[in-house]
C-alpha cells in the first residue's frame, strides 16, 4: 500500500474509528490521522481505542478549515457526517448542511492543496423517497420482497443500481451527501484528483451507538439485552420493512481492495452493501434478536408512516462485484453475535445504548 500519511474524517465514529484501526492493523508503517468533533454521543468511547492501536487521534471539525491544517495528506478517507436521515426535520438544518456539504467541501478543498487521493463515503439515501417507495414489491408472511419486474430504471429484483434516476426529493440528508458527490466530482475533472465515491447502505457492526435513525441493527439488539420496547413504524405496522446491512469488516475489505488500485477504480461510484443475500425485515430481525439474547420483549405497531421512510431499500452490488471482486461474507446472524459479545462485554461503559 503506498499511501504513508491517512487523514480520516470522521475518525472516532463508528465507521471511521473502525477503518483506521484496520487500517493501522494491516499497514503499521503508514502515519493514520483520525480527525473527529465527538459530537456523536459515545465517540469519545473510541479515543482509547484508537489510541492503543496508534493512531493518531486529533480533536477537529471538519466545518473549520483551520482544522485541517496537515503537514501531507496522500489519501483522505471522508467519512464524517450528521448521518441521521431525520436531521433537520423538525429542526434547523444547519449543522447538518454545515457539516455534510461546507464539511465535504473543505475536506475536497485539503486533497487538492495535498494533492491527495480521496474515498468519499456518500449513502443510498440519495436515491428519492418516492420512487423507491414505487417500486413493485411482494408481501409475503415476514417480509416485502422486490418484485422482478420493474418499470423504473435501474430497479430490479436485486435492489437499487447505480443508474437508478437521482430526480425527486430524498431528504435533507441524502441531499448533502448527493450535493458532496457532484462537487467531489467536479474536483476530479478540473483538479485530477483521484477519487472513489461509495454509496453505502446500511453499515453496523460492534462499536456502533445504534439509534432507530441511524444504526437500526444494533439498536434493536441493544433493546433485546436491556428488555427495551420496540415499534414497528409505518407499511401496516407489522415489520416487514427490508433492508439490506453489511458488516464493517467486509467494508474494510473492500477499501482495502480500493484504495491498492485507485487508478483502476478513479471515477467510479459504487452501491455499498450487502446485497440481495444480506437483507432482513424488522421482524426477521426481531427473530435473531430474541434468539441470540434470549429474551422477548414488547413491539408495539404503530400504522402511521415517517416522513423519509421507505418500505424496501436493497442495494444491486452487481457493478462493485464485477469490477473489484468484492462481495460481502458476513451474514445477519455473526453480525449479531459480534454484536451481542460487545454489548455484553462493556455493557457497564454502554449506558447509551440502554
């Protein structure tokens, strides 16, 4: 791996904090910088983590350029962002527009002074609300499942592609990211950066301070351990809303893959996840969680849908498959166990998640 000096923004959540261990892990030659404002509840749970793994940990914001004063910076990994796809709803929007778009913009504007390559982690909320919430679906006891004839462009049985069409409204926060995405690439044609976006999906693993917003999976495990209540939310109330997940060690895997042949990938956008084999509705989720805890707790069903929520979302991995080799190994139920051995592990430092 050539890369000595890794900025990652983002650095002490949970998917930056993750990537940079990795990272440290497998390259310890190379000088990993992980740049973080700990706004999100837990991250500061990450310092010592990083800090045993040697890699440097730098108190920052992304939103201040004078933060992102380095020395040299040969490969930034962007993965900072207000994440939750409710931000801005019921409240201003500033911090998140602040953060996801002016944030991006100063992290661009740090690779091109450097000269730096860059991994932009964007997200499948860019795809419009409406018209993923068109798309032909067959209701079956647990679960809605894509049907395989799809009018939409970019639509079929194995989720969403690349060329799904971008017109419609996403929300707030796919906005951000998307708005990140065209001016990252427009650093790419005038600045001869080279660049990687991912649109990832939905990402958990141990170490994430799940909410119902943002990091579903461990939050619904979390509530089966603390003997929590649950809702299903919207689409009739019964869970059998779907979404495919994908572990932060495949993740790993494949900006590993990425980042030792970014001239083969320079350009490419990519549908992160798991996949069509990696997908689960709430209530199959339910299931494993009161398999792996042992404990059955309170779902109460709520009709009344959200604004932003979608009754299927799949990413199609069919592209980043066939152009990197990747695909993802780890199913729903070792996911869960990594993340039943964390919780119980440190459920004294977890007060958040209870």
């Amino acid at each position: 791996m050539k890369y000595k000096n890794i900025l990652i923004t983002g650095g002490a959540g949970f998917v930056g904090s993750n990537l940079a261990i990795k990272l440290k892990n497998k390259y310890p030659k190379s000088n990993i910088l992980a740049l973080d404002n700990l706004k999100r509840r837990g991250s500061e749970l990450n310092i010592s983590r990083l800090k045993l793994a040697r890699v440097n940990f730098i108190y920052g914001d992304v939103r201040n350029k004078e933060d992102l004063n380095f020395k040299k910076i040969d490969l930034l990994l962007e993965c900072s962002a207000e994440s939750s796809v409710m931000a801005g709803i019921n409240s201003s929007p500033e911090y998140l527009i602040n953060t996801n778009l002016l944030g991006a913009i100063n992290c661009f504007e740090l690779a091109r002074k450097h000269k730096a390559d860059v991994i932009f982690l964007s997200t499948s909320r860019v795809y419009p609300i409406k018209k993923l919430n068109r798309l032909k679906f067959i209701e079956k006891e647990k679960v809605f499942d894509l049907a395989k004839d799809q009018k939409i462009k970019g639509a079929s049985d194995k989720g969403v592609a690349e060329n799904f069409p971008l017109n419609g409204i996403r929300s707030l926060y796919g906005t951000t990211k998307l708005c990140a995405e065209l001016l990252l690439q427009e650093y790419i044609e005038n600045y001869g950066i080279k660049a990687i976006i991912n649109r990832c999906g939905l990402i958990t693993g141990p170490w994430q301070m799940g909410k119902i917003d943002q990091g579903v999976v461990v939050f619904w495990l979390a509530q089966h351990i603390f003997k929590g209540t649950l809702s299903y939310i919207g689409f009739n109330g019964n869970g059998k809303q779907v979404r495919d997940f994908i572990h932060i060690d495949d993740l790993f895997k494949l900006i590993d893959v990425q980042i030792n042949n970014m001239s083969k990938f320079n350009k490419k956008v990519y549908n992160v996840g798991g996949g069509i084999n990696h997908r689960f509705s709430l209530k199959e989720l339910t299931y494993f969680c009161q398999k792996i805890s042992n404990n059955k707790i309170k779902i109460v069903s709520e009709n009344k849908q959200r604004k932003g929520d979608i009754r299927i979302y799949i990413s199609d991995i069919t592209k980043v498959t066939k152009e990197t080799g990747w695909k993802p190994k780890i199913d729903i139920e070792e996911t869960l166990n990594d993340i039943y051995k964390w919780i119980i592990k440190n459920k004294e430092k977890l007060w958040i998640l209870k």
